[in-house]
C-alpha cells in the first residue's frame, strides 16, 4: 500500500486509491500544500482499506516503512 502523495512506487494499492478511500483525490491534496492534512487523509484511507483487506482475509501481516510522516500512518 503506497501512502506517499508523491510516491512513484508501484504497490498492489495505489496511492491514488488510498486518498480516495479517504474522500480526497490524490491530486488535490498534492495541490493543497498542507503536508499535515495530506498525511491524516492517507492515514485515513490506509486505515479504511487496511480493514477492508482484513476483513476480506487479505492481510497476513503489515510492515511499515517511512519518515515521521510514514511513522504517524
């Protein structure tokens, strides 16, 4: 799962996907310039998808790699 709004990385679910589950397009919050509210949006949607794999029995594990912004998801 890509959380990163100016990742170029290929993941099994997209950025693009992730800002959406949490009611934003991923282009606008790379317009908006609020890194804070970017970063809460893209914890949201990966919450939201997360779950839904989960319940799905998608999910054998979850690793986490990132900054301070990537830390906070």
């Amino acid at each position: 799962m890509d959380t990163g709004i100016f990742s170029e990385a290929t993941a099994d679910v997209s950025a693009s996907s992730v800002a959406e589950a949490s009611g934003h397009t991923l282009l606008d919050l790379r317009q908006d310039g609020d890194r804070g509210m970017a970063v809460r949006a893209m914890a949201e949607g990966a919450a939201t998808l997360l779950a839904r794999l989960q319940e799905g029995g998608e999910v054998d594990a979850v690793l986490s790699l990132g900054g301070s912004g990537g830390t906070f998801i």
